[in-house]
C-alpha cells in the first residue's frame, strides 16, 4: 500500500519558558546564560529542609495563556510531584500539575492549505524546567550546572489534530506568536525557551483507531520538527507495510544523521508516580482574578490583522504575514507612525525582510533595527531619493550594520540619480550601444524598452530614478 | 480491600533504586499490606457533604512576589559535591 494511503496523525506537547524575572518557587534569577550555577539557592538545589513558594506572575503568566488559547481556567488547581530519577533533576522529582491543571479545553486557529483549522488544546499546566548537563570530550564525566533548574515553564497539550508537519508548523508558529503577543515569553528556540515534545502516529486513510505512537522530546527548531516528522512518519510505514508493529517508546531525533533512535528499552515503561506536592498550597482564582487578568490582555494578532484590513487597507495575504509575529507587527505599527505608508512597509517585511531571515536562517525577533528605520526606509523610497532597487540593498546593510538609512545611503553613495541632465546621459549612451534594442521598439516590440531601462539601471549600479529613466527613454525613442 | 502483590513491591523498589533482598521483598509486602489496609479507613468516610478539599490544610494561594534574591556564594551551595570542577557538580558521564 503506497505512502498516500496513510494519514499522520500528530500531537503536540510544547514547552514554553515564562519571561519572570525570578525561578518558579524561588527567587533566583531567571536569565539565560549566566556562570555556572550562580542563579542558584538552596531551594532550586533541592538541599534538604528548604521549601518552595509559588511564583506569583508564573500563575498570572499562566492564566494569560490560557485565556489567549480559548481555555477555560481552573478555579481550583494544585502542583503535584512527577518523581524520576535523572541528575539534572536535583530533587529527584519535578514540581509540575497533574489532574488539576491551571487551563484546560482550549484551542487555536491555523491557516492551511485548505483553509482554517481549529486545533484543540487539552490542557495548559505550570511547571519548573531542569537544569542542564554538560558533557565533556576527554571522558572526565558529566557537569551539571542548575542556573535553569526552576525556571518556570508553561507545557502546553494539543489534542491529536495534526494530520502534517506544515500543520505542525503553523501551529507552533502560532503558539509563538500568541505568547509574544501577550509578553509571557521571548519564545526563542534557538536559546531553547520553545521546545516540543513530538508524537507521531500513522494510520490507514478512513481509519477510526489510532496506530501507536512514538514520542520525540526536546525538539527546538522548526527545521528538526519538521524533518523528524517526516521521518518518522516514513519509517512506521514502512514497518508496518513489511508487517511489523509500532512499538511505543521515546525516540532521540539526531539531526546530523536524520534519524530517530530508541531511547529507553520497554521494560522502563514510564511511571511517575505523581502526587500532591505536600510543600504546597492550593491555587484558588477568583472570578475577579481571572476578569482582571482578560481585562488586561493586549491586542492579539486576529484583532489587529482585522485592523490592518480595514484601517490600512492591507490585503489579506499581507495582514496575515506582519501579523504572524508580534515583531513584525511591532516593527511595522512604529514604521508607518513614520512615513503612512502601510503598502510598501508591508510589501519590504513580506518580500525583502523575510526574504533575508530565510537567508540567514533568523527569525523575526533576531531583527537587529526596528520601525524606525524601517520608517525611514520607505520616506526615503516615497520622496524618491532612492530607488526600490536600492532599498533592498539598504535593508541587508540594516541587518548587517543596523543604523540609519540616510546615513547608509550617504556613506555608500546610494543616493538616486535624478538630475535630468545625468540621466539624459545614460540614456543617449544606452541608445548608441543598442541599436537592435531601438529598431525592436520602433518595430513595435514594447519589450525593448524594459531591456534598455535595465541596462540602464546596470549602469547607473541601480541609482537612477526609473520613472525618470522610462520617461527619458520614450521621449528619445518617439523623436 | 486495598491489596498490594509483590511484583508491585519489586516494581516499586526499582523505580526507587533500591536493591532488596528476597527476605525484604517479603517483609515490605506484608508492610504495605497492612499499610493499605490501615488507610483504606479513609474510604468509609462519607464526603457526600464535603467539598473538594486540595492538601492537608484549608491553606490557598501562597504566593512570592517576582522579585530577584540572589544567592550569593556558589561556594557554599557546591560545598558538600563529592567532586566539582569549574564551578559545576561533577558527575559519573552520563550516556545520553
């Protein structure tokens, strides 16, 4: 039976780092990259006889997600152990949320190929991450450093409504988003603060049961999510076309082969053993706590893309793009304060903006200039003092040297030529090299005038002003 | 009737690390047993009335403020490490 007759079905478990300034149950600093174990206590060491106390914005934090995600919040909720051993868990269990999670029964909205998509949210529940081992390369052990052990997590649960890894995708994407929005996280996977735990089925097409799943941890880039997915969904079909089982167990995504591997062998089913941590209180909101908090909500991206359409007359494919991420969205609400020009602020994020994060390999938050820059940009491009070509130009020069764009302009020497007389030049010199060009146009071939306007601009390294250029030209060729 | 078998106790033991020994294995079961049997008390109880309860005690919402306290002296918090090395806990390698 071929490929197409399978469906994957996915689930998501993604881990998300609050922004608080301090760990979840201790006061110790949340900040990413310090010294070894100097955003450190006896609490989050887990020495013997300290006690935790709830962080009060890890719930407030918590309750904002939930209420972003369309989740009912728990009016009575509770932290429980989730006892394992491993040494980057110092207290041999994790202080998490069993049966009475803090948001349950939400969903999101995602744009697909067919259409929108809701994908369901089991739960919402609070957590404290682990800390981190370090393996060194002359065989003298494992180092453990807990500067991130007890910071405040927030693990989020889809239903099993992925059918693929663009779905996927856009989900994550949009969880991102939404976080960012509502300033609960920085959400950077490349420093880890997002990260997913991927489960992966596949079943025949029409099928009502679902297959057995494998489970990947720890998945902290769209890339690896993406590709392992794909793997992995490739290889149980293909175990179970040459009439083998999906065994459940924890799968090791390796990005440099492109492989999974078995982690832990069947016998170590998982059991945790949860329980009611003992050191700690109940959590019991208020009507008027959880009113306060939607209350002070920001604007989320499906109201302000509803903005764009109207206010600024965007079109749809470029509302939903500034809006896909809050630094877009940010980064062009302060541009357009500047120069009211919404179209082309939009056009340069969706085509040159993206177009170079791709290259880079970047995401949005890693854009180095903001919207006053960018405002300044299309002012530049509106008053014509430089070329569409050239701004292009102008935004690499921007992620590689961020500063302003009438300043780069100057001291690259970009400025649009738009003196007639220079540009009469050019184009009485492009005519005599392009006699063919001219007899083609004057034989009809409308054509010929964009080729000669080209060499033009190759001339003039993209400088000159091209609507004096076209104008210049035809008047010539009309003579 | 709570009951407990010994696979149990074995299941448990090595979940918790511990090596027993036949003898032990033998003596915790009837243990537990009777532990369970002592608690199993508690579902006589009628809390048809009752509400949900959270923990021990009517205690709720104790919260900390977020702000940062920092704990000053790593020294004193790798003091008791059988073995460090900058500034870190070293440790037998784990295998990944």
């Amino acid at each position: 039976m071929p490929k197409e007759d399978y469906e994957i079905v996915i689930g998501l478990e993604v881990h998300c780092e609050l922004s608080t300034k301090t760990k979840i149950f201790c006061s110790c600093s949340t900040e990413f990259g310090g010294e070894p174990n100097t955003h450190c206590c006896p609490i989050c060491m887990a020495m013997p006889g300290t006690l935790p106390v709830l962080n009060e914005k890890v719930v407030e934090y918590a309750v904002k997600a939930g209420l972003a995600t369309n989740c009912k919040i728990a009016q009575n909720s509770k932290n429980d152990r989730k006892n394992y051993f491993y040494p980057d868990l110092p207290k041999a269990y994790q202080i998490s949320q069993y049966d009475m999670p803090l948001c349950y029964d939400g969903y999101v909205n995602i744009e697909t190929e067919e259409g929108e998509k809701t994908i369901r949210l089991e739960r919402i529940h609070i957590e404290e991450d682990a800390g981190k081992l370090n393996h060194d390369d002359y065989g003298r052990g494992t180092f453990v450093d807990l500067n991130r052990a007890g910071v405040p997590l927030i693990e989020c649960v889809s239903k099993p409504d992925l059918r693929s890894k663009e779905e996927v995708d856009a989900y994550l994407r949009k969880l991102k988003s939404i976080f960012e929005y509502i300033e609960i996280s920085d959400c950077k996977m490349q420093e880890g603060s997002l990260r997913a735990d991927v489960n992966v089925s596949v079943r025949k097409k029409g099928a009502t049961e679902f297959g057995t799943r494998t489970e990947m941890k720890n998945m902290n880039s769209f890339r690896s999510i993406s590709r392992a997915i794909e793997y992995e969904a490739n290889r149980q079909i293909e175990v179970l076309e040459n009439g083998g089982e999906i065994t459940q167990e924890t799968l090791r995504w390796d990005d440099i082969s492109g492989k999974t591997f078995s982690m832990r062998d069947k016998e170590d089913a998982q059991d945790y053993r949860y329980f009611p941590d003992p050191d700690l209180v109940a959590i019991r909101l208020s009507d008027e706590y959880i009113e306060n908090i939607k209350n002070s909500l920001p604007e989320l991206p499906e109201s302000r893309k509803k903005r764009y359409l109207e206010e600024y007359k965007l079109i749809p494919k470029a509302a939903n793009f500034v809006t896909s991420s809050k630094y877009y969205s940010d980064l062009f609400e302060e541009a357009i304060a500047i120069c009211k020009n919404p179209k082309t602020a939009s056009n340069l994020l969706m085509s040159e903006v993206a177009r170079i994060l791709n290259e880079r390999e970047e995401e949005p938050d890693q854009i180095p200039f903001s919207g006053k820059e960018l405002g300044e940009l299309v002012e530049l491009i509106d008053k014509g003092t430089i070329s569409s070509s050239i701004s292009k130009k102008v935004l690499e020069e921007l992620f590689e040297n961020p500063k302003s764009p009438s300043k780069i302009i100057e001291e690259k020497g970009w400025i649009q030529i738009s003196d007639e007389g220079a540009i009469k030049e050019v184009v009485s010199k492009i005519l005599e090299a392009n006699p063919q060009s001219v007899a083609d146009f004057k034989a009809g071939k409308d054509r010929a005038l964009g080729f000669l306007v080209g060499q033009a601009m190759k001339e003039t390294k993209g400088k000159a002003n091209p609507q004096m250029l076209n104008q210049l030209f035809l008047e010539e060729l009309k003579k | 009737m709570a009951n407990i078998t010994r696979e149990e106790i074995i299941h448990i033991a090595k979940l918790a690390m511990l090596n027993l020994s036949e003898q032990e294995i033998e003596h915790y079961t009837k243990d537990m047993q009777e532990i369970l049997a002592y608690a199993e008390m508690i579902n006589q109880i009628d809390t048809s009335d009752t509400d949900e309860t959270i923990g021990a005690t009517e205690q709720k919402n104790k919260f900390r403020k977020d702000e940062v306290m920092e704990f000053k002296t790593r020294e004193d918090l790798l003091q008791n490490a059988p073995s460090q090395d900058e500034g870190m806990f070293q440790i037998p390698k784990v295998i990944n």
